[in-house]
C-alpha cells in the first residue's frame, strides 16, 4: 500500500509566449495539478526569458504507485 502525499511537478518550456503557457497551465490543471506558480530564466543583455519552469502540485498517488 502506498502512501497518500503531496506530488510536485515541473514543466520546462522555451515557448515563452502568453498563449503556450496558458496552454500548459490549462492542460495540466484539466489533468488534476494545481498551479503553483512559474519562475523564469533570463537571457543575457535581453529582456525576454529564455525559458520558463511552470510548477505544480497534486495531492494523491501516482499511477504506478497502487
């Protein structure tokens, strides 16, 4: 039996554009995560990120964990 807790997960994407992450915000909550929030990584000498970490969390088990 497995125990019940809270389960992160980070998605990593370089689109950084306000549709792609609405996209990926939507998508993951439709699947049960909840957003938590996304941190950015900035390019040298730009004021666009390079990249953006989308984090999530779900409280339950994971498939494969039953």
């Amino acid at each position: 039996m497995s125990a019940m807790g809270l389960h992160y997960k980070v998605v990593e994407t370089s689109s950084v554009t306000d549709d792609k992450l609405t996209e990926l915000i939507n998508e993951k909550v439709a699947e049960g995560w909840r957003f938590e929030g996304i941190q950015f990584a900035m390019r040298d000498g730009s004021k666009r990120p390079a990249m953006a970490f989308v984090l999530f969390t779900r409280e339950g088990t994971e498939p494969g964990e039953e």
